[in-house]
C-alpha cells in the first residue's frame, strides 16, 4: 500500500467508531456501510482522482485486444518506441471485426469514382485524395458492447499498451487517497440519512453541505497544477519561433 493511501476497509472501521448509539445511522449494517464506500469512492474517484492504469495487451488473432475488467475509460493506446515513448493509435470508427464479402470495396471497385483524386505528375495518377490524414502504425475502434478493441491495418501486431482510467472500487482491496479520506467519509454519512424519513431536513442539508465542502477541498488539495506549470505556460506563449 502506498503511503499516501489508506484502505477502503480501514475508512469503514474508522466511520464505525465515531457512530454513537444515538446517532441518525446507529443501526447502519455493515453490508450497507461497505456498499456506500465503494459508491462514494467511484464518485469522488472519477470527480477528482482517475487512476490510471498502463498495461501491455496481447493483440487476439481477429486483430482485437479485450478490455481489462475494471475499464471505465480509454486514455491511450499505441505500440512503445525502443526510447519508451508511446506512438497512439488514431480513432477510426469505421473500423469492424467483420470479414471481407464479395461486395467489399476493393482497388478496381467503381468506389474510387467517388472519390477525389490527386492531380497528375509525371504521368502518375494520385489516388485517394483527402480520404484520412496524419501518421499513426494502426487505428482503432473502441467496442464497449462486445468489451473489446478493435484494430485496423495492425497487421503482425501481438501486443499493445493500453492506458485506461481504472475502477478502483472493482480491486479486491481498494485504496483512497488520505486528501480525499474525510470526504469519502462525508459522503457515507450524507447517503445513509439522505432517504431517512426521520431526520431533519436542516439535518440532511448540513449532511450534504459538509460533504460539497470536503470535496472541495481534497479537489484543491489533489490539483497538480502549481505556481510554477503557471509560469512554464506564460514562458512558452512568448517563446520567439520562426514564422513562414
């Protein structure tokens, strides 16, 4: 566990604690304590603290990589350089899984018709004008109803990065970061009178209020952007470079 963490399970024993007999939530069950954690820690964690995650996938022999069991979102994939660095893949949402047919488009297809062609030069003919832009190794189409990646022109590729936000709640033993520790803890104590007929509605507004407030507070506590990324961005936008 990392040092600026704590576990799921120790916020939960530390909220049982401060729980007094006469409290609004003293007859709270444990199942209904540990459902709300992990609620609230999806909240706050995809509000302000996504946890990303790298992992090297094995491309499957249709030319698609299946999606990690606690995906929520794709930030990047793409192949690693011998420098380290990732060379993304582009979007195409025209990509599919599917074989070719007989009706597939191909190079003497009546298609090439449609579609604009480059001008002649030195008794060559341009093809394909326009159609598409920029370099990438591979493109890809996101499949979240069939829980894969599909690639285009990936041919020989046996594996990929992947770079996704992570569920945290799905781990078999989550972690919350210590700036957003109070709030979670808020929000569990907010949920659980929120619905209760027998709690004051000033009580509920407070509730709420202090839960908006902590959140506030761990989103500033948690900011990466500083004094000094400020003054790097002033510096670049006056940065002398050539014009054409």
């Amino acid at each position: 566990m990392s040092q600026n963490t704590v576990t799921l399970k120790e916020v939960i024993n530390d909220f049982k604690v401060t729980i007094e007999d006469a409290d609004h939530i003293a007859n709270s069950s444990d199942r209904a304590l540990h459902n709300l954690a992990k609620r609230g820690m999806r909240e706050i964690g995809f509000d302000i603290e996504k946890e990303l995650r790298t992992l090297v996938v094995e491309v499957e022999d249709n030319d698609t990589v299946d999606l990690p069991y606690d995906f929520v979102d794709l930030c990047k994939i793409g192949l690693i350089t011998e420098d380290g660095i990732i060379v993304a893949l582009t979007a195409n949402e025209n990509i599919t899984a599917l074989p070719a047919t007989a009706n597939s488009v191909g190079e003497d297809s009546e298609f090439d018709t449609l579609i604009f062609q480059n001008y002649l030069h030195n008794g060559s003919l341009g093809r394909l004008y326009g159609i598409g832009g920029g370099h990438a190794p591979a493109h890809y189409r996101l499949n979240l109803g069939e829980n894969r990646i599909e690639l285009g022109g990936a041919t020989g590729l046996s594996e990929v990065v992947l770079e996704y936000i992570s569920d945290q709640a799905k781990l078999e033993n989550p972690e919350v970061h210590i700036y957003a520790e109070e709030a979670l803890r808020c929000y569990m104590y907010y949920k659980l009178i929120e619905r209760k007929s027998g709690v004051p509605a000033n009580e509920k507004a407070r509730a709420r209020t202090e839960y908006y407030n902590e959140l506030r507070k761990a989103r500033a506590r948690l900011s990466t952007f500083t004094k000094e990324n400020a003054l790097a961005t002033i510096r670049k936008n006056f940065m002398l470079a050539p014009k054409y």
